[in-house]
C-alpha cells in the first residue's frame, strides 16, 4: 500500500470543497426556479437531487490526486485532477439516477448543469490556485527550511525550493562537508555537525536530512534537536546514483521501500479508464469504418503482388509475453520479414504499401489486436522478438517498456523515433520517450498523442517507412 505524507493544510481543501458544493446547489437552485416556471418539475424531486448531488460529489473529490493548494501541484496537474473529478461526478451521478429511475434525467435539464459543472470547477480551482500562490508569493503561509548532507541528492527540490517563492519555502541554507557550486553558489551554512546549533539557535519549521546511514550518530542527534524544538525532520534517502526515475515509496510492515519506474497504470482505476476507452474506440472503428478501408485495400494489396492481405508477425507484449501483432501487408511475401527491418528504400515494398507506410494505414488492423487486449491505442510500439533479444542485450533499461501494453502509436513515435533504427542511439531515445511515458501516462496525453498521429498522417513523415 502506498502511504504519501502530505504536510497540505486539510482545513484548506475543506474550504475549498465547501465553495464548490456551493456552486453545485446554487446552480441546482436556478434550474429549479427556472423549471418550475415552465411547469415541468416540482420542489421535492429538486431537494432530493440536491442531497444526491452533493454526496456523489464528496466522493469524487476524495478521489481527486492532486489539490490546488499543494506547494509543488502544476497546471498540468491541475487540469487532470479537474478532469477526473468531474468526469467521475458525470457517470456516477448518470448512473444512480438512471438505477433509480429519477424524473429529472433529461438531456434538456443535465446538459446545461453539467457543462456548468465542467467550467466552473476547473475556474474555480485555477483562479484560487493562483491566489494561493500570490499569498505565498508576498511572504505569507511559508516554511522556514535547511537542508543538511549532500545537497546533490535534492538538488532540483533545493532549487525549486529557493528560486520559486510561490511554493511558500523561504530555504536558509544547506550544511554539507564543502560549498557545492553546482548546486548552488550562496547558502552554504557550514558543515553537518554545525547543524544542531543552527537549529538551536533559529526559529525553523522543517529540516531536510540527507545523510548516509554511516553517519547514524549525527542524523540521531539531529533528530532529537528538531524533537526538542518543535522542528519537523524529514528524511531524504540517497538516491543520487540511481537511474533518475520517477519513484515511489511504499510501507511494507514499517519499512520504506523505494520502487523505480512507478507507472500511473499500475492503478487499478487508471487501468479501467485506459481499457474501456481502448475497448469502446476500437469497437466503434471495427464497426464502422474498418470494413469499407478492408475491402479497398484490401483489393488493392492483392493486386500489387499474390499473398494474404494481413500480415501476421510474432511481437513482445506486456511483461514480455508474445502475441500475433496483426497489419496490413505493405511487402512482397519473403522470409526475412521476421528478422529484417524495413528501411527507406526497401525493394520488399509495394507501390501501394509505400503509400500505406508513410500515412500509417497499414497499422489499421491493429485495432483488432486492441479489441482483443493485447495492445492499446496508445503505447510502446511492438517490437519483433528478435529485436527484443538483441536491444535487451544493449539497453539496460530496454525491457522497461513491456511494463505496459504496447500500442498503435505511441510517445516516441510522435516525438521523431518512427522508422528505422540506424543507430544505436535511435534506440536509446526511443527507449527513453517510451519509458517517459510509461512514468507520466494520463488519459490527456492519450488524447494528445492520438491527434499528434492523426495531423502527422495527414501531413506526411519523412521517416514514415
């Protein structure tokens, strides 16, 4: 189970949630007004919504990952933890007054309130996020800190920390064995063992800590100096010579454990989302437009040279498990298909399979495999299996990216990784944009990486083949 200490003021986001039930009710209140006066409802049925709206309410935004008076949330962040909450709000407010049978859901009455939901709360939240801000900015709400150890280890904290004064940290200083420019060409405060007398002698609210356990006499004494002056300690753990990874921390019977490549996707809430979106776009296209690009291309595949329309290859799939990856044929039938890769000017292509590579249409079928779940929309591309045995064998982190399915199109593609892999180095930036996603997936970068592929389609990729 993952425990996050949150040091945010829960009066806060009380009084927060308290102004947008508010909005909610009075919004309620003028429909109601509204709709009595054309006669369509009564009181009651508007009473009764409102008890139910504010509960379903309550539990959403208990859902909500980020809130706007964090010290370090960005707009980013915001927007999805808006997203989220108001999404959840919709279906699950539809979904109880549709098992109840209740008068009022009407497309006339629910669309209005809930595009006003919409709105309103992610202005609501944007325009108090930047009131918070201006708040710390002018000194108010904030955090007198030092930092004690090796201040490589937090740098980019320490940095923020000091140079962004809307984050509420008003940084003294850092005690280490000797200054480090690179970190930081003011604030050296001494050295560790100066650090109990500092915090003595000042009015401090919390303290960083990063030293190694070999030092376990100091970082005592520390602590019962912070103990015995209402200063908070915290501990930072020496992570410096890992691999720079997003990280999360879980309690395992007491004890911390640091995991490396934490993915959003190991939720099980996040997994839902991505495959009922997956399961309904890819039903949706089956059944519709697919059929009609078949039977086109098809024909046209079968005219430009004799063998199947589909091509069938073996590929690596999540945790590494094979599976059929399915795409219409863009080359003549030879037995190098599963060993070679393709390159610009391959003679292996057809006239009409140039055409399909370069605008993506040979990945079309692969959307059986997305209705089948063994790939998503989105995603690390499939690789053949003799690329993973050979890439695995020269990128330490390369398997990483079977930490999730593999999809249609992905981060990297859209990011100039597309096309053949000259290089050693092409690999290695595609590896990296492939875990980068895997470590920061929303449902809206999703959506960003669908519209990128669909414009680099239309527009043409050079390296497209």
């Amino acid at each position: 189970m993952v425990k996050e200490n949150k040091t945010s003021d829960n009066s806060i986001r009380r009084m927060i949630l308290a102004g947008e039930l508010i909005a909610l009710n009075a919004a309620l209140l003028t429909m109601s007004f509204v709709y009595q006066s054309l006669g369509n409802v009564t009181t009651p049925h508007y009473k009764r919504l409102m008890l139910l709206m504010t509960l379903v309410y309550v539990l959403c935004d208990l859902q909500s990952q980020y809130h706007i008076h964090d010290r370090f949330v960005r707009g980013d962040q915001l927007l999805r933890s808006s997203m989220q909450s108001t999404t959840l709000f919709i279906v699950l407010s539809l979904m109880v007054m549709w098992v109840f049978r209740w008068p009022l859901m009407t497309w006339d009455f629910m669309l209005p309130f809930y595009g006003f939901i919409i709105i309103f709360v992610f202005l609501y939240r944007w325009g108090l996020r930047n009131c918070i801000k201006w708040y710390r900015r002018h000194g108010h709400n904030t955090m007198s800190v030092i930092f004690v150890g090796n201040i490589n280890v937090a740098s980019e904290l320490y940095k923020t920390m000091a140079s962004d004064p809307t984050t509420g940290f008003n940084v003294k200083g850092y005690f280490a064995d000797k200054p480090r420019t690179t970190v930081t060409e003011k604030g050296y405060l001494g050295k560790p063992e100066e650090a109990p007398a500092y915090i003595e002698a000042h009015q401090l609210h919390n303290v960083y800590c990063l030293l190694p356990s070999s030092q376990n006499d100091l970082i005592n004494t520390i602590m019962q100096t912070c103990a015995h002056n209402l200063v908070r300690y915290c501990h930072i753990p020496d992570a410096f010579n890992y691999q720079r990874h997003t990280m999360a921390i879980d309690l395992m019977v007491g004890t911390p454990v640091l995991s490396l490549h934490y993915e959003p996707l190991s939720l099980v809430g996040n997994r839902i989302i991505k495959r009922a979106f997956d399961f309904t776009v890819s039903s949706i296209f089956l059944l519709t437009i697919f059929p009609f690009v078949y039977i086109i291309f098809g024909l046209l595949i079968k005219l430009s040279s004799p063998g199947p329309v589909f091509f069938k290859q073996k590929r690596s799939g999540l945790n590494g498990k094979d599976f059929y990856c399915y795409k219409f044929r863009s080359m003549r039938v030879n037995v190098d298909s599963d060993t070679v890769q393709a390159t610009k000017d391959d003679p292996r292509k057809t006239r009409i399979g140039e055409f399909m590579r370069r605008t993506s249409i040979d990945e079309l079928p692969q959307f059986i495999n997305v209705w089948l779940g063994n790939m998503s929309i989105v995603g690390p591309r499939p690789h053949m299996l003799q690329h993973t045995k050979q890439y695995s064998e020269l990128i330490a982190s390369y398997m990483v990216r079977h930490f999730t399915k593999p999809g249609i199109t992905g981060f990297a593609q859209v990011s100039g990784f597309r096309g053949e892999t000259q290089e050693l180095w092409q690999m290695e930036g595609r590896i990296k944009k492939d875990i980068w996603y895997i470590e920061h997936w929303s449902f809206a970068l999703d959506l960003f990486i669908i519209w990128k592929t669909i414009y680099n389609a239309i527009h043409g990729e050079e390296n497209a083949y």
